[in-house]
C-alpha cells in the first residue's frame, strides 16, 4: 500500500468514526472536506515553476436533477459514473455542481445515493443549488404548488437534509486534494426565507468572510478553484434572480489573487458551438453543462447529451476538457489550456 493510500484510509477512518453521512459510507473511497494537511512546497523556491507534472485530476458534474417523475435523470448519472469509474486514467475526485436533485425530497437523494453505491468512485464533495432548495414547492402529495407554499415547508429542511447525507457542517467548505485547493460555496437561502432571492444564489456576510480568509492562502499564487452554481452577473454588477447576487463582493475577494479558476453550473449549456470559458475577470471563469439536462442542439453529435468537465491541473498550467457520457467522448470544441502565472507572493 502506497502514503498516498495509506492516508486516504485513515482519513476515511476518522471520517467514520465522526458519523459523516454519505462520505463516510463510503469510508476507503473518500476523503473528509477538512482533514486534509496543508500543503507547503513553493513552486517557485523550488524551481519548478515549468514542470509539467499532473498534480491532479477531477470530474465536474453539474445539475444532476435526480428526480421521482423522470429516471432518465438516473440513467444519465449511470453513464456519467459508468465512464468516470473506468476511465483511461485515475480520477482523484468528483465535485457535484449543484441541482443534485430536482426538489431536494429524501427519496431523491435516497434514490442519488443508490446511483453512486453501484460504482467505486473517487473523493466527492458537492455544493447546493437552488433545485435543492424546492421541496418547498410540492405538497404532502407531491403535487407542484405555487399557491400553497411553502406547504409546510423551510429552507432549513432542505439544507439539512443536503448536509445531512454528505456529512457536513456547513454548506459551503475548502479541501485539499493531493495539495490543490478546492472552495466550494453554497447559496445558503431559498424564497421562504428570503423572498427577493428568486432563482439566484445569496452568501451571507459569513461566508464572505470565509472565503476572503480562506483566499489568504493564496498570496503565494497556488491555484485555486472556487465553485459555485449559479453563474455571475456582467463585470461590475450585482446580481439577481438566477445569478450570484453579491458579485461585486465576490469578485473583490478574488481579485488580489491570480490563478483562481471559478467553476459554475445552472445554464445547461452545451459545449458544442458555444465558449464556456468567460475572460472577462480577473479569474479564470468556466460555465459548465449539465449531466441531466443539457440542452440539445439541432444538428449535435448526441441527439440527449449528458455533459460535464474534466480539469487536469498540472504544476505550470491547468486544462479544462469538455466531456459527453453519452458517448463517453471528448468535445473537440470544449478544450482549454491556461498557463499558470508564477508563484511568486503577490500583495492581498
């Protein structure tokens, strides 16, 4: 048995014995979102700033929208992990890009979980989005209703139901994979609790200043990946229902640092003829598609595409690889490769 395999082993052991839900089930299979050491090794004291070496590799799969009336929702998540359990080479983590289900029920994510048990899979970690969040739109009989929300309902049922079955405290953490950096946030409301959200993803003061201390680290120039779901607003705006509401906040923490790639989902864009990297930010910003339901295009290769991102980080650059399960092919239009900046300390 490798270090490597060794660790991973004892961290799943703690993860277990601190009762950890969903991950820690699955306890010789996934890491613990904050038990992982930070690394220290500089790249550029140690000269290698050019060295190509893969640091890591992981999965991006967004809006899954595991649901009761469609299981085609299902069968795609089993092409999606079918592929990404035998794939071509190791995969050393999946993040779930919010949506995971169409309306957050226990039987949902019962019938989520019951996707993931049937493959061995790396770490995964997973952010909210605002499907999560709409139970509180069904009655006691599961029928859709506007005029009688929340039906009983809170958002804080939601939430605990989604950090119950990853075992989390709080919706939105860091972890470190194989000494890469990844911040994953969460809205933290929904409209029964704060109506004049709607669709869009609002972040209190509290997790702000999180992630503005959690970016701290940075200052040497270390990539770091921040995911979010609800994708952002025009430069300089804030936005609403449907985007990241506090942006201007958003993009002021970031802005001091280089190297961070921002990872959002929701659209269901299709990697076929569109530009899923935006460079109209100081980050590196990339809107991924839609395991479940991305949208189709009339004269596309995969007539009920199942889309999603690959990320290789390597030590000098980082490459984002567009990705149909469907076909378990690559998205000859959906390939970047940003170099990384030096790692020199920058001023926050």
């Amino acid at each position: 048995m490798s270090r490597r395999q060794f660790v991973k082993r004892m961290l799943a052991f703690l993860a277990v014995l601190s009762g950890g839900g969903y991950a820690a089930s699955r306890m010789l299979e996934k890491e613990t979102p904050n038990a992982a050491t930070l690394p220290t090794a500089n790249a550029a004291e140690s000269g290698q700033d050019a060295d190509p070496t893969l640091l890591l590799s992981f999965f991006l799969l967004s809006d899954l929208h595991i649901s009761v009336a469609d299981d085609a929702m299902e069968k795609k998540l089993h092409l999606a992990l079918k592929d990404i359990s035998s794939f071509e080479s190791d995969v050393d983590a999946i993040v779930l890009g919010g949506d995971l289900t169409d309306f957050g029920r226990t039987i949902e994510y019962k019938r989520l979980k019951a996707v993931m048990d049937a493959y061995k899979l790396p770490p995964v970690y997973a952010n909210m989005g605002n499907h999560d969040y709409y139970d509180i739109w069904l009655t006691s009989e599961g029928a859709f209703s506007t005029e009688t929300m929340p039906n009983g309902k809170t958002d804080a049922m939601s939430r605990e139901r989604f950090l119950k079955f990853f075992g989390y405290e709080k919706p939105y953490f860091d972890v470190w994979v194989n000494d890469v950096h990844l911040i994953l946030l969460s809205q933290e409301v929904y409209v029964q609790e704060k109506p004049e959200v709607g669709e869009g993803a609002w972040y209190s003061d509290e997790q702000l200043a999180w992630l503005a201390e959690t970016m701290k680290i940075h200052n040497d120039g270390r990539p770091a990946f921040v995911f979010i779901h609800q994708p952002l607003p025009d430069p300089g705006t804030d936005g609403g229902s449907h985007r990241l509401i506090r942006a201007k906040r958003f993009r002021a923490i970031l802005e001091p640092y280089r190297n961070v790639f921002v990872l959002s989902g929701h659209s269901h864009r299709n990697f076929e003829g569109e530009d899923h990297y935006n460079r109209q930010n100081t980050f590196h910003w990339f809107n991924n598609a839609s395991v479940g339901k991305t949208r189709p295009k009339a004269d596309g290769k995969a007539k009920s595409p199942s889309q999603g991102m690959y990320v290789q980080v390597y030590r000098n650059k980082v490459v984002v690889k567009g990705r149909e399960f469907s076909d378990r092919s690559w998205i000859d239009a959906a390939v970047w490769t940003v170099p990384l900046k030096g790692t020199a300390p920058v001023k926050a």
